[in-house]
C-alpha cells in the first residue's frame, strides 16, 4: 500500500500531544461552512454563512499564512506544535486550505446555484439578458465603469504594477498583429473596490444579478483596441498583511505615523495566494510564479460556473427586498438582575445591587444610558474608558465628545493597533483629542484588549464610582451578534482594583496586588494554572473538583499541560472553545476526562468564564481574556471575579447551557477533527440562541456544575 504526503504528515501530526493553532483554526472555519450546508436554513442564511467563511480565509492567509511566509522568506526556525518543519507545514496547511476551497467551489454549484430562483433571484451572465437590458449594461459601463478603468501593461520598458490586496484583476495577454508570440505582452485592468459586487437587473418576480467582472469581461475589446486579445483571465490575489509594531516608548505623533507606514505595507506586501479561473494562460501564470517567488499548492482554481470571492455575497443578502427572508431574532430581554430596565435612573440602581448583562439577550443599551447619563450628569467628574472597536456611528464617541464638552476630564486609551480597525481608532481618537480628552494611543509592544470603564460621581459629599467590565467590546453593531458578557457595579473593591489598572494603563504604577481582577501580562497564566493545580490537589485527596471554561481560543501550551495533569488527577474539565483549541481531548493517559465543545451558530460566541469548583468554595471569572500566548504576554487584558449569588449562578447557567445544546455544538475528537452534537432518541432540541431568552431567576438558582 502506497504512503502518500497527506499519510505521512497526518502520523507525525497525530504523535504530538499538542494540536496545531492553524490545522485547528481551518476546523473551525469547516464548522462555520457546516451552518451553510444545514438543510434547515434558508437559502439567504446559507449564503451568509458561505461567505463568512470565505471572509474568514482571507483574513487567516492575510494573517497566519503571512506570517508562516515571514519565516520561509526569511530563513527562520519555527516548528508548528503539530511537529512540522516551516516547509513540510506549509505543504499540509495548502492542502488542507485546497480541500476547503474544493468543498466552497461545490457547496457553491451543487446546492446554492439551482435553488436561488425559487427564492426570487439568480446568478447570471449579460448574455441571458432581454436585448433591452443588455443595451442598458452596455449604457452604465460606458458611462459609470469605462472613465475608472486603466488598462497596465508590464513589459521590457514599463515596471510590474502594484496589484491590490483581495480585488478582482483581468489579466489579459496580447500580440499585436503580425508580432511572433514571444512578443506578446501582458496587461492588467483591476476592477475598482468601489464598483458594487453585482449589477442588478430588477424584475417583477425574480432579481438578476450579473457579476461585474461579466459586466466588463463582454466590454473589454474595448479597451484594446487593434491587438489581438490571446486570452482573458480573471484572477485575485491576497497578500501577507503580518506586522509586527515596533513601537517607541513615547507614544506620539511618530507612533502614528508608524501605524499608518505599516498599513500602507498592507498593499504591496507579498503575495500569499493566487485565485484564479480555470482555462487561465499557463504562460501568464508562470510569470506571475516567478514574480511574485509563489508555488502551485498556493493556486486556487476557480470553475467559470462558479464565482470568485463569495464575500461579495453580501450584497444580495443585505438586498431589502430579501429582508423578511433572514430569521428574525427575538427582541431582547430585560437583564435577570435589572428587570426595571429603561424605567429606573442606572445611576441610583447600582448604588444598590450589581447588574449582569448577558449580550445580545440583554442590549447594550444600559451601558450606553450609563454612559450617555454621564455626560449631561453635573455631578460626573471623570470618565475613564478603554476602547478597541466601535461601531461605524458611534454612540460612545458622541458621548465622550460630548462629556468633555461639559467640562469633564475624559481619558481614553484607543487601541490603534486593533487589527484592520486601525485607521478607523486613529480617526476617532483624533477627534476626542481634539475636543480635549487626554487620549492614548496604546501602551508600548502590548496591545490593550481588556475592556474597561470607570465614571466617577459626586453626589452631596460623597463619591461613588462606577465601573463596567465586560469580555466585548464597546460596540452597539457586534453587540446584536456577539454573546459577550459585562458587569456594572459600585463595588468599591472592583473600583479600586480598576482604578488602580488605569493607572497602569495611563500613568508609571506597579501595583502589589488586585483583590478582584486578575491581569495581563502581569500575573493571568500563573493565577489561571495556580486554579488548575488546585482542583488537582482537591481530586487528588478525594475533595469535589471541577474546572468549566469557555473562552474563543485555546492555545498556550502551559495552560494545556496545566489542563493535561489536572485530567490525569481525576478532575472532571469541560471546555467550550469557539474556534481554535491545540488541546487534544480524549487521550489515554493524558486527556480521558477532559471534554472539549465548540458552539457555533446565529450568534458569534464571543464571551470569556472560568469556573473552578475549588472543593464548594467557588472560583468565577469573567472578562476579556482567551487562553493564548498573546492574551498572557502581549496584550493588557483582564478577568474579574463575579461572587455575588444571583450574578454568579448566571454565569455558571450560561456554562451549563452551553454544555447542554444539541444544535449549534460540536464536539472535539481526539485526532483533532470534530463531531455535530445531535438529539439522542427521544431527546428533545436544545438551542441556547432561543433558550437564553427565556431565563428565569428561579431556573438559574438552582444551576449546578460538578
């Protein structure tokens, strides 16, 4: 029996007790495309789904496939924690990458393509058109896309043009007449990122949309003219956009400008992926081969029955006249700890109890009226907040504009080096400076995640703080579709442990001790391992023991050894990890009683918990934090400690709800790859994402985890 490269590598991947952070991450994504397979769904969902994924891989070969050539270009060492060399992995990661993109291309022709018309469109080319309405194609691109195209030829005298990162690009080869074909030459026309995706042909019963590249493919003789056109090929590529910040210690307008150099390296960084039709010139594509130092594992075949870049799908989802065709999510619900929600002043309730917010059941709206209130409040004096991404129209920023305004002192740490929202934070944070915020622009190499907010109140004589922790961000767009979790409170020794974060955030402070956060990259890995090991200790002299996460990532090796010896001890571990997790569940002599489920559905499961039984003497955590080397050494981040009754029994309901969905889980093998969780016989469904809205506190109460 023959051994083939896929059997090899798969045997040595398969020996290491550890799983590899991108083998993982393309499982992930496979659990993401399984939504878009679900014969439940509408075929709009579908859509969606499929081209979530396919936004998703472009940001993985922008990212992690970038930074995997960073090492190749480069000659440096690195050895994947599957046991594979820089080269060998690369080979396994692109055919991985290839068989993803082979399931896409045929989900895509075999099961979407035939059933759009029923649902009132299509996918078509200018030549199904009525002659009306070619004519009316026709009209537009000589007046609308014709004036924005610019044809670039590369030969002997005129350099290779910078093609950009992720935009649809004709490569067309030509000879001039009575030229030998060594003198052929190739040109480049890229379609405009402003162009829409579709032209749309609206009809009384059916919506046609004609991919732009059709649109221009049937008009590009037009744009050479007296030459002979060889072949015409469609074809996109994606470039390595990994950087790593060198920032200085003082962090000014040179920091800044430092952001903007290394986005504008986005655009002409390596190419790391080639997309492109078949039927492409052998010729072209062997120089582009060479150009860009590219092999053929990293070529991307399209069918022309397909389509290129799905993302592009958005636009016939977002179409209103689809819009009753999207599952409705129910309204939210008042909070379990604020039932009083949006008839009470938040100001005078949280003098009183503390309020948990479970997101997207709960809205965002009482953190906003907090904040909003702040800033018209004579009493508020400062207002203190750190800031990853927000939402395009921002209620935060309006607020904090509006607060200094009124005379109060507003700081504001925005993390600018938040991944393509970059340009977006410098923008907005410019414009708080302008109105006198003290505004900073991030904290040396560490990028600051954490999630934070103190307001501070003067009423009579007395000054009462109050804070909000949460595990997303302060955006009121992603808070309709993340689960992310976040706690108001006056509690003095939450506020004194934030306020005393802030000043290590904004100022030169190295505090001795936090009562109720634990931090990075200050102390989370060791305080995370120090639970682990005691629920080892308690297993291990017969207490009651147990150790509940759920979190995005799992992927520091310490951690998951820490996780290894407590299962070897006996300790029961039931892990909900979203996406990428290197531990390897299920191992004889090293994982049997460690469970891993990922939960992936309508909603994007975003928030962070640990619980740890600690022999009845609970452990609850919630915050911003996954488990990852980056979480523990590079980025400020923080987990708070959630003790009072009905706030914690939440959190441990949210755990147990999660472990029991039989819809949207799916549950890890041992060999790395993953199993949807489906009703036993007789076992009725149990979907979180409807379940969650219909709590009641007597339910949470009595929730258990052991």
């Amino acid at each position: 029996m023959q051994i083939t490269t896929r059997d090899k590598f798969d045997s040595i991947i398969y020996s290491s007790d550890l799983v590899s952070r991108d083998l993982s991450w393309i499982k992930f994504n496979e659990r993401v495309f399984d939504q878009s397979v679900k014969e439940n769904r509408s075929i709009f969902e579908k859509l969606k789904f499929l081209a979530i994924t396919a936004s998703n891989l472009d940001e993985f070969f922008m990212i992690r496939v970038g930074s995997l050539y960073n090492y190749l270009d480069y000659d440096k060492e690195r050895v994947d924690y599957s046991g594979l060399r820089e080269e060998p992995f690369k080979m396994k990661l692109m055919l991985e990458c290839q068989a993803f993109h082979k399931a896409q291309q045929e989900h895509f022709q075999k099961n979407l393509l035939p059933n759009m018309e029923d649902s009132g469109f299509r996918l078509s080319n200018v030549k199904n058109l009525t002659p009306e309405e070619q004519e009316y194609i026709r009209s537009y691109f000589t007046k609308a896309i014709y004036p924005m195209l610019t044809p670039m030829v590369y030969d002997g005298y005129r350099t290779f043009p910078i093609l950009m990162n992720k935009l649809l690009v004709f490569g067309i080869v030509t000879l001039a007449p009575g030229e030998k074909k060594e003198n052929r030459k190739l040109s480049f026309v890229q379609i405009p990122a402003n162009i829409p995706r579709f032209f749309e042909v609206e009809r009384e019963d059916v919506v046609i949309y004609i991919p732009i590249e059709e649109v221009i493919r049937e008009n590009l003789v037009s744009l050479f003219r007296n030459v002979n056109i060889e072949s015409i090929n469609l074809f996109r590529i994606t470039r390595n956009g990994d950087f790593t910040l060198e920032e200085s210690e003082d962090m000014d307008a040179n920091f800044l400008e430092e952001v903007k150099r290394k986005l504008n390296e986005r655009k002409s960084g390596r190419v790391v992926r080639i997309e492109i039709e078949e039927g492409y010139s052998k010729w072209m594509i062997n120089l582009l081969k060479e150009r860009w130092n590219i092999q053929d594992d990293s070529i991307f075949k399209v069918d022309r029955r397909s389509m290129m870049d799905f993302t592009g799908l958005w636009q016939v989802i977002g179409n209103r006249r689809f819009k009753d065709r999207m599952p409705q999510m129910p309204a939210p619900v008042h909070p379990l700890s604020y039932p009083e929600e949006g008839t009470e002043d938040i100001f005078q309730v949280l003098k009183n109890r503390d309020i948990l917010l479970h997101h997207p059941y709960n809205n965002i709206d009482s953190i906003l009226d907090l904040i909003e209130k702040a800033a018209d409040d004579v009493n508020v004096m400062a207002i203190k907040m750190t800031i990853y991404r927000l939402a395009s129209d921002s209620r935060i920023t309006k607020a904090l504009l509006r607060a200094a305004e009124n005379g109060k002192h507003v700081s504001v740490l925005f993390e600018v080096k938040a991944r393509f929202d970059e340009e977006n934070n410098i923008r907005e944070a410019k414009k708080l400076q302008k109105a006198g915020c003290f505004v900073i622009y991030g904290i040396s190499n560490l990028k600051t995640h954490t999630k934070l907010m103190l307001i501070v109140k003067k009423d009579e004589n007395k000054i009462t703080r109050f804070v909000h922790l949460g595990s997303g961000n302060y955006n009121e767009d992603t808070a309709r579709l993340y689960t992310d979790i976040g706690l108001l409170t006056t509690n003095e020794v939450l506020a004194n442990d934030v306020s005393e974060f802030f000043n290590v955030i904004t100022g030169h402070s190295i505090p001795d001790t936090y009562d109720s956060l634990i931090t990075a990259p200050r102390d989370m890995r060791n305080q995370l391992i120090s639970f682990i090991d005691q629920e080892s200790e308690n297993a291990k002299q017969g207490l009651p023991s147990g150790i509940f996460i759920k979190v995005n990532s799992l992927e520091d090796s310490e951690i998951i050894y820490a996780l290894y010896r407590a299962s070897q001890a006996g300790v029961k571990v039931k892990l909900i990890i979203r996406g990428i997790c290197c531990l390897r569940p299920g191992r004889e002599n090293l994982s049997e009683n460690i469970e891993v489920l990922s939960i992936v559905g309508d909603y994007l499961e975003h928030s962070r918990i640990y619980h740890f039984h600690n022999n009845g003497k609970t452990r609850t955590y919630a915050g911003s934090a996954d488990m990852m080397v980056r979480s523990f050494d590079k980025r400020l981040e923080s987990l708070f400690r959630v003790d009072a009754p009905l706030l914690e029994k939440q959190l441990m309901n949210i755990l147990s709800y999660n472990l029991r969905d039989n819809v949207n889980s799916y549950r890890m093998l041992e060999d790395g790859s993953y199993e949807a969780k489906v009703p036993a016989d007789g076992e009725p469904t149990f979907n979180i994402h409807k379940e969650f809205f219909n709590l009641n506190v007597d339910d949470v109460m009595k929730v258990k985890l052991v």
